[in-house]
C-alpha cells in the first residue's frame, strides 16, 4: 500500500475527508497523489496556491489553510473552493466583498483558537459568540459559512490534544444550534499528520495531512 492507501484506510471508518497538505511540495510530488484519485489539496499561502491552481490539472479542488492577509483576499477569491483559516469578521467581510464582485459565493471555516498560546491565528470563542449577538454576519450574503476549524497544541500529550478537539466540537455544536441552523454548517476541519486519530475519535469532518503522505 501507498502512504496515501494507508492514511485513507485509517480514515474511511469516520468517513471524513482528507485533505492532503501540499504546501511547499513540488508539483511531480503533487501528481503522484493526484493520480491515486486524490482531489482535494490545500496550501497556506495564497501565492503558492494561485501558482499550482495555474500549473496542475483544472479539477483539483484547493483549500487555504493558513492566515489569509487582506490584500491576498482578491488573488484567492476567484480559484478557492474553502478557505479554512477565517479568522477575524473584517477578514470575512473582505472576502465577502470580493466574491460579490466575482458574482460567487465563498465557502468558509471559522478558525477557532484552541491552545492558550496567544500569538496563535483565530477567533476568541467568547469574542466570535459576541460579534454573533451583534448580528454583524447576516449581511455577508457572498460567503457560506461551513464550519469550524482549530489547529491543536504542539504537545506529546495526547491527552491535552483530545480536549482541545472535544473542546473544538463543544463550539461547533453550540454555534450551529444557536447561530447557523443551516444544513452548510457541517465541518469541523482539526487533526493533522501527528494527531489525525485523535480527530477522528472527537468528530473530525476534515482532516488535513501533508508529511504523512507526502
Ligand atoms: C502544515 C499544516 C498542516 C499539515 O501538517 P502535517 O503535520 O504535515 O500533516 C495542517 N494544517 C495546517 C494549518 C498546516 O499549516
């Protein structure tokens, strides 16, 4: 079996998806993961992304994962199929902008913040429940709101990694009952190479995984 074979078996249980991480991989390594079926890649950088969107085949369906600066807003709008790394409501409101202008609607994740590491990117869970009270986003009519996303500790603990996704999985069950009663709102976007398993158990919907197959 292929890396990708293994990982997709470990997977296929939970049926969630994979999200395979491409970022900084050439694109021979790229096609290699293409031609076993995979589909779905994602970057964290929107140069990189627009670049690969140019160069490999039209059918791949790219994800942002990392921070999304505004002024990258516009490169990103036209070629992301969901951009998982929102993570302030003026971001939301840009790409909101630019994607009326694109005459689409864009597909988003709410980057939660989970560690208590302040310099990590996301929402303050009390600070997004606040924003929601004020009803800011329902006049973001270009942006279809998907889920959540949260990236876990780096720690060898696995246990503090569970609860920071049990923690991810509280947000998203008190988010989509008080807020987004919506069918779209079905992704929980956590786990990586070294804590996928642990995502799955705790109700992942998205997994996203780069040294592991690559
Ligand atoms: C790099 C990255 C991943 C994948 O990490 P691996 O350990 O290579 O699986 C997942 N999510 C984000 C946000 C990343 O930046």
């Amino acid at each position: 079996m292929t890396k990708l074979q293994i990982v997709q078996s470990q997977i296929a249980p939970y049926s969630a998806q994979l999200v395979a991480v491409s970022k900084l991989q050439e694109n021979e390594k790229i096609m290699l993961l293409y031609d076993q079926g995979q589909r779905v890649f994602s970057e964290n950088r929107p140069q990189e992304l627009a670049r690969k969107y140019n160069e490999l085949p039209k059918d791949i369906e790219w994800h942002l994962i990392g921070h999304l600066q505004q002024n990258k807003v516009r490169m990103i709008v036209p070629i992301v199929h969901l951009i998982h790394s929102v993570d302030s409501f003026e971001l939301a409101k840009k790409i909101n902008a630019e994607a009326k202008l694109n005459f689409k609607k864009v597909n988003i994740l709410l980057q939660i913040k989970l560690s208590k590491e302040e310099s990590k990117h996301g929402f303050n869970f009390t600070e997004l429940i606040n924003s929601l009270q004020r009803d800011f986003w329902s006049e973001l009519n270009n942006i279809e709101i998907c889920g959540v996303m949260g990236i876990g500790s780096l720690t060898s603990e696995p246990s503090i990694t569970r609860q920071e996704f049990k923690q991810l999985k509280n947000y998203f069950e008190e988010l989509k009952s008080n807020y987004f009663k919506i069918n779209e709102f079905k992704e929980i976007s956590m786990g990586m190479s070294a804590d996928f398993q642990i995502a799955l158990e705790e109700g992942a919907t998205m997994v996203r995984i780069g040294s592991l197959i690559f």
